[in-house]
C-alpha cells in the first residue's frame, strides 16, 4: 500500500488522466477500466503512449490490422517470442490471425493500463470460445479465459519493445491441449 503522503496526488493524478483513455482519438478503441498514468510524464508523452497501447489493445481485441501497423514501430521487437513466432510487426499479425482461426470471436478488455515513462503495462483479459483448430485440435466450442500481462516501451508515440507474459497453462487446459 502507498504511503498516506502519495495516495492524494496518486488519486488526483489518475483521475486526471482518465480522459486520456478516452480521448485517444478513436472512440473505437478499448477504453482500460482503470488508468493509472505518472504524474511527471509531460500529457503530450502520456496520451501518445495511451494511444499506442490502445490502438494495439484493440487489434487484439477485433483482429484490425490497420490498428496493429499504427500502433508498432517498423523497428518493433518481441523480447518475448514464442518458438517460430517471426520477428517485427508481422508477428503478431500472423499470431493475431493464427489465434483468430482457432478462437473466432475472441475479445480483448483491458483491465489496467500503467503508464510510466516509455512504458506502458497492460494487464489483458481475453476470453472467447474455441471452435476452430489449434495444434491440431478441433475445437467443440468449449470457453477460453485466460489473462495476459504485456510491457510496451513507447518511442515517438510506436511500440518498439514488447515483453509479454500469457497465462498459457490455462489456455492449454480449456483448449484440452493439457489434462488437468
């Protein structure tokens, strides 16, 4: 818990950023339940960082291209790949549609976003249900949850770096992949 000294300009810095999440730009775009942005960040930082991170949010939420290539630099790299997951923005695009076969209506919410400095943090809850294939397993329409924790750092207002972190054991086991 934070200090009784910081919990104020803490609240009051929060509260006077959510309009960020709001005013982005784009209506269409996921809004983070809750928006916690660093009060020393200069607004014009914060709210090119918040519209990057909400901009690639929503790709993983609809599946927009557009979205992803506005959000990623063309220098973009995953610190965090997977095996066989092809490096820069073609990457997630191609996970994006690989998923999107497998999961078809898949959903993205964005239960927090952190904003510090070039980084942002967006704790990511997808859920959806698996009707496609996945690995070689047909899907029977069975529900997917799980939560996803991602880290961009934020260059001229583009995702250069990601690191992320997907609650795969949960997947796999709703997927039927891994018996529990």
């Amino acid at each position: 818990m934070a200090p009784r000294h910081l919990v104020a300009p803490l609240l009051v810095a929060a509260l006077a950023v959510a309009p960020l999440a709001q005013a982005a730009t784009d209506a269409s775009l996921v809004v983070p339940k809750q928006l916690i942005v660093d009060p020393s960040l200069p607004k014009g930082t914060a709210r090119a960082n918040v519209l990057a991170a909400r901009r690639y949010d929503t790709f993983w939420n609809n599946g927009d291209e557009a979205l992803a290539k506005a959000a990623l630099s063309p220098q973009f790299v995953d610190r965090t790949p997977p095996p066989g997951r092809v490096q820069g923005p073609d990457g997630p695009l191609q996970a994006s549609k690989a998923f999107r076969q497998a999961v078809p209506d898949l959903t993205c919410e964005v239960e927090q976003m952190l904003v510090v400095g070039d980084r942002v943090v967006s704790h990511l809850h997808f859920a959806g249900h698996f009707t496609g294939k996945f690995n070689g397993i047909q899907g029977k329409g069975q529900a997917v949850d799980f939560i996803a924790t991602d880290i961009y750092r934020v260059a001229e207002g583009k995702i250069v770096e990601n690191w992320h972190l997907e609650d795969n054991l949960t997947l796999l086991k709703q997927l039927g992949a891994i018996k529990d």
